[in-house]
C-alpha cells in the first residue's frame, strides 16, 4: 500500500502538460465543469458537424452555413469550441468532477488515473493469489508497483489508464465467478506449489521439487459462484460497461484473450447460467448504451467517426500514429525495465516448466502483443492493458526461480539473473546523480534523494551475497520504487515542464491586457489553452489578434538540417478568424520562447471590409 501510494500519488501535480494528449482531456473537463453539475448544466452553441477528412485524418469539421446547435457539454465533449467525439467520455467526466470539487489543475485531472493505477495493484495481487498463490502474488504486487512504465503511464490524464484497470477488474471478476481459489493446506504445500520446477542447469537431484497438479486436488468452490444471480458475474459486465466508456470497442479484444486462455490453461468451467449471463449483458447495456444514444440524437455523422477511430484502426483506414512492424518489439525492453533480467528469463520459463497453467499470464501477454503487432497504429501506451499479464508472467518465473537460488547459494544460472538484475539497480543509481544535476531549481533534494537511491540499491547486493533470496526480492523492489521516483521526479519532470508553455502563457496573457490585442482561442494549442482563460473575451470586433503556435516538429527538422527560421506567411492562418481576412502577420518576441522556439506567437492583423466578407 505505501509503495502504491507513493509510485501513482506522489507529487502528482508537479510535472506540467506540455504535450496535446493530456491537455485534450483537461480542456474538455474543464468546459464540463464552467457548464455547472450534469443535471444543470448551462447549454453551448456549437456548429454543426460533418465528416472530413484532412491529410489522412477524419475529423467531424463545422458545417459553415449550417445552423448551430445547443448541447449540454457533458453529453457532447467540446473542445475549443467544436465537438470532441473521438473518445468516449468517461475520462472527461472523472476530471470534471473533481476540478468542480477540487480546483483545475494538473494533479486533479491526473487523480483519478493515478489512483486507479493504485487499485490494481491490489487486484492484481488477488488474482495471482487466486491462481498461484501467496508468494507469486506477493512478487506480481511488487513488480507492478516497481515496472517504470506502469507508473509513468497511470500518472496522465489519458483514456488508457482507465481502459486497463477496467480490463484487469474484468479478468479479475470472471475469474472470481468462476470459484477459482487456491488451496491452502499449510506452508509446506505453498512452498511445494511454488517452486515445483525441474530446472535443466539443476546440477543436485535434491533441487528437483515434485510439482502438485491442480488435477490431483480439485480446487474449492465457493458455493455463492453456483448460484444464479453471481456478484462476481454482474461486476464483470458493469466493469466491462466502463471499460467501453473509457475507450470505446478496444475492451472486449483485452479481455477476450485472457479469459479464453484462463479457461483453456486452467479448464476452469464457465462462471454462472444463462440468467446470470443475461442480467448482466444488461447491465452492460444499461451502462454503456445511453451515452451514444444520446450524442447520435444530436450529432448524426458521430457513427462515422466512430468506426473510424475503432474498426479503421484495423482495417488500415485510420493512417494516424503509423510505426514500423516491429516497434513493439523494440520497445520490450522499456516496457520490462527494470525487471529485465527476470523478464528474459520469464519468457524462457513456460517452455521449461510445461505446465499449462504457467502458460496462461505468457500466452495473455504473447497474443495481445502479437495482434497488436499486426495493427499499424502503435503507441506504447496500447499495450498497458497487457502490462498486469508481465508483470504476473515475471512473478510466476521468479518466485521458484529464487528459491532454486536460496538452495545452491547464488551459484550458476539462478545466481546469475539475480545478479545481473541487482547491477542494473546500482547502476541506474549512481547514474542518478549526473541526471538531476541539470536541475537548478530542485537539485539540492533531488542530490539528496538520489543518495539515499544509492543506498537502497545496494542493500539487495547484500542479501544476494547472504543467499536471502525472497528477502532480495524485497529490498530489489523498495530500491527500485526508490530510484524510479527519483528519476521521473527530479530528472524527467524537469526536462518537461522546460517544454511546457507555462511561461509563455503567463506572459502571453500580460501582453494582452495591457494592449487592444485579443488572444484567438478557437486556434490555441490545448497546451496552451489549458493555462490561459477558458473562453477569452474578444470584444467587438477586433482587428489584432494574438495566435500561439506550437512549431515542435518545424524546429527539430530546422535543428537537423542547420536551417534558419522561415519568415511567417499570411496564408498560413486564412480561414482562422472567421468572417476576416489576414492581411499580414508579425513574429512577437517573447522573453520565455527567444529565438527559434518551440511556442511562438503571433500577431494577426485582419481586414473585416465588405470584400473581406464577401
């Protein structure tokens, strides 16, 4: 609980939004909660919508001639002024609530997120408990809390989060339905359970532990799981429900492979009848239904957009975030550290064990990287669903990998991989200090908690030479959860917020009080529009306007080929203040983005004549 607590919450707000995914779910919060409570929201005026598509991409873009429309912004997300239909709402809705409770700020829009990146520790735990027992789930609980990008990736405000406690909550409640519990006959037959393997670089014949079969001693079953009406089955579907209101089809893929290889690992039988199958689809439809009902009432095209941004991705239709075949696999490495001398070693383990039922977190883990794999669209945090199927797949090798270790004394190949894994702790560690160096503001802390990273690492050394094996793996984690925090603290957050626009929105906005020039917030980086007013006044009829653009990607590729910075165009901003033409464009110097930044702004001179409109 105080490693969960302290990987997902600690300094949660700390870090800044300086890239548009977190900022797209903020910026849609936030107009939820300036609307008021759901149930009394003020209603807004947006255009009407169609599909179109630009540069590869559809989009629901406005209809100019058409009418406006009133909607409720909790029903419809708008961002920027526009309807935002390309992710469900249940992220948006989490964040809006608290920002009405809280106050708007980063650690509010990333609490939730964070918090449920906590719960599945403990549902996590409970599930390898349910099919291996205490010490592998003790192990699973530890890696989860102490892999780096699990952490990492629970603590923004994205739909991925939710979308990967809710497939493990479901996975976890099928397997719960089911009656599925361990057997609990003593320590001796945990011991026996977990370590019986018969590891080929096993040189003594008294290493050989006889493994107990599942089929030898029928697992107990709970007597409420035979009944009708199971808890366990209605949770499945409400969470189920949830899971597609988080991020819509991608859900029932996630749990689709884990519950089929669980049935065909363990022969487990099916949880429930057909009644208790049927109140919960139900209940699935009770839950997931309403929404898109009552957003295709008002926005028709929305169902365009929507098999687009589901189906297209797998039938090649949607050509966003395109990546290599194997950029997975590149990346598994990263997706391990810094379990990754077990995690190699995890692999391996199925094949050696040959028992079906330690086949089930790899084959979960294997499938769901394999099709993922043949999708063209690949971002990292796609497979964080996936990351609690590692994280058990680690634990199932570890646990009698370590106790093979503890007999012959951290000798031959066990002795190896712990080593190897306890060097890439210290090593990370002292290179800790170079890191946070960089920091001026904070590095007097982060100096200080980087000694004391230090010297966590090198308590497992200790206890590797003692042959401590499970007492190892303890310290390994706690100087892990160490080191991570850190790193992502003192190092990674402030190489971030140097790129954030925090600075230049804060002067942005001094710049425009105290001039007759009016910041365009239709066309605002969410970024940026995050930390400036939601719906800034433009008065009437201005003919200056303020715009910031985001020239990330113009910068680097300047940066690469030795380039200067281009003049601006005035063609480059036609059509982004309506009813106007841009007659000329002017650079503003900004003491927060000198130079060839990334953040520039620019003033907009528009001519507003007869021949303009027409």
């Amino acid at each position: 609980m105080v490693l969960a607590a302290a990987m997902f919450l600690l300094l949660l707000g700390r870090r800044q939004f300086a890239a548009s995914h977190e900022a797209r779910v903020a910026q849609v919060a936030r107009e939820m909660a300036a609307a008021g409570w759901p149930w009394d929201a003020a209603k807004v005026d947006v255009a009407r919508v169609r599909p179109v598509k630009r540069a590869g991409m559809l989009r629901l873009a406005p209809e100019p001639d058409a009418p406006l429309i009133r909607v409720n912004p909790w029903v419809v997300p708008i961002l920027n002024g526009e309807v935002r239909l390309q992710k469900p709402p249940l992220p948006y809705w989490c964040a809006a609530v608290l920002f009405r409770l809280v106050g708007v700020n980063e650690g509010t829009a990333r609490f939730v997120p964070a918090v449920l990146g906590a719960l599945t520790t403990f549902l996590l735990f409970d599930l390898a408990l349910l099919l291996y027992g205490r010490r592998v789930a003790w192990c699973a609980a530890l890696v989860w809390v102490t892999t780096y990008i699990i952490p990492e990736e629970y603590r923004v405000a994205m739909a991925d989060p939710y979308l990967a406690f809710f497939t493990l909550a479901c996975v976890w409640a099928w397997v719960r339905a089911s009656g599925r519990t361990t057997r609990r006959r003593g320590d001796a037959e945990t011991r026996r359970e977990d370590t019986g393997v018969c590891f080929p670089f096993s040189a003594s014949p008294r290493l050989r532990v006889p493994a107990s079969s599942p089929a030898r001693a029928p697992a107990r079953r709970d007597l409420r799981c035979a009944s009708t009406l199971n808890p366990y089955l209605l949770l499945f579907y409400a969470s189920l429900a949830m899971g597609a209101l988080s991020k819509g089809p991608p859900i029932l893929l996630h749990v689709a492979v884990p519950i089929v290889m669980y049935h065909i690992c363990f022969r487990a039988r099916l949880p429930g009848g057909w009644t208790g199958h049927l109140l919960g689809a139900a209940a699935f439809l009770a839950i997931a239904l309403p929404w898109p009902l009552l957003v295709l009432r008002q926005v028709p095209n929305a169902t365009v957009l929507w098999r687009y941004e589901s189906v297209g991705e797998i039938s090649g239709e949607n050509q966003e975030n395109l990546r290599e075949w194997w950029y997975y696999l590149a990346n598994l490495p990263l997706l391990a550290a810094p379990w990754l001398a077990l995690w190699v070693f995890s692999v391996v383990f199925p094949f050696l064990r040959n028992r079906s039922r330690v086949f089930f977190p790899f084959a979960w883990y294997a499938l769901i990287l394999v099709f993922f794999t043949l999708v063209g669209q690949k971002k990292d945090p796609y497979l964080l669903p996936m990351m609690p199927a590692q994280a058990m797949m680690i634990a199932v090798a570890a646990v009698p990998l370590l106790c093979v270790a503890r007999r012959i004394r951290m000798r031959r190949l066990p002795g190896a991989v712990v080593a190897v894994q306890a060097a890439i702790g210290v090593g990370f560690a002292l290179a800790l200090p170079v890191l946070v160096w960089q920091d001026h503001a904070a590095r007097a802390a982060g100096l200080f908690v980087s000694a004391g990273a230090i010297g966590l690492s090198l308590l497992p050394v200790r206890e590797m030479f003692s042959a401590r094996s499970m007492r190892w793996l303890d310290w390994q984690g706690v100087a892990y959860a160490a080191i991570l925090l850190a790193f992502c603290n003192f190092y990674l957050t402030p190489v971030n917020n140097d790129r954030s626009p925090v600075a230049l929105c804060r002067e942005l906005r001094s710049l425009a009080d105290g001039t007759h020039r009016v910041i365009l917030g239709s066309k605002l980086p969410e970024e940026a529009a995050f930390y400036l007013p939601l719906h800034p006044k433009e008065g009437t009829a201005p003919m200056r306007y303020l715009v910031v653009v985001d020239d990330q990607v113009g910068v680097q590729a300047r940066a690469k080929k030795g380039r200067a910075e281009p003049p601006a165009e005035s063609d480059k901003f036609d059509g982004w203040v309506p009813d106007a033409k841009v007659v000329s464009v002017r650079r503003v110097k900004m003491n927060s983005a000198p130079g060839d930044a990334r953040w520039k702004v620019y003033e907009l001179t528009v001519d507003r004549s007869a021949l303009a409109l027409k």
